[in-house]
C-alpha cells in the first residue's frame, strides 16, 4: 500500500477506522523529513496491512498543534485508534520494522487495561 496524505478533516476516521496506523508529521523544507520518506514509503510497500499516512505540518498547523508536534519528523502510530508510539527523528529502515513488528505483537487488552487504571486528569 502506497503511503496516503491525510488532514485535519480525515484524521480521525483514518486512526479509528483501521487497525494500525503509522503517521508521519513532515514539512517539504525539513531535510531529515525528506531522508526519512523513501525509508516510511518502503515501509508502506512491505506492510500491506498498515496504513502509512503522512501530514504536511505546513498544510495542517490545526493538526500539528492538536498533536502537538514540535519536532519534525515526529512518527506517531496508533493500533485501534489508541496511540502507541509518538517520537520525533527520522528512524532508519531496521529501526521502523523493528516498530512495526513490536506493534503488531501488542497484547491490546492489557495496553486497555492499563490505560483505564490510569485515573483521568
């Protein structure tokens, strides 16, 4: 599956209506962002069960706030529409597989159950 570009308008649908998704926040003047994407779109190509997405912190200051992105490249991922990762840098090619893979093996009852032992604030 080819990586997709989302907005603030399918946000929401894109994270809750698959079961893993990867988002990469990138801007076109940022140089580790540009290294990082041939590496997240191969990513794309071997994990036909992930959704890739990108967002143009450029195009989407509403959602790069709402993130609150403060650093880019910033990968965020989400299983079930629960965040489970969010860190900026650009990751290599073994380091993103080594991600997904430990994505994929999440126990998420118990990522639930933890989160519902966390009281609220």
């Amino acid at each position: 599956m080819a990586t997709i570009d989302i907005s603030e308008k399918t946000f929401n649908d894109t994270i809750t209506g698959n079961g893993i998704v990867l988002v990469d926040f990138w801007a076109a003047w940022c140089g580790p962002c540009r290294m990082f994407a041939p590496t997240f779109s191969k990513a794309s190509e071997n994990h036909k069960d992930v959704v890739f997405a990108k967002v143009d912190t450029e195009a989407e200051p509403g959602l790069s706030a709402a993130a609150r992105i403060t650093s880019i490249p910033t990968l965020m991922a989400f299983r079930e529409g629960i965040l489970v990762f969010s860190q900026p840098g650009a990751m290599n090619a073994a380091g993103l597989e080594q991600l997904i893979t430990a994505i994929k093996d999440l126990d998420m009852d118990a990522v639930r159950a933890k989160m519902a032992a966390v009281p609220a604030s």
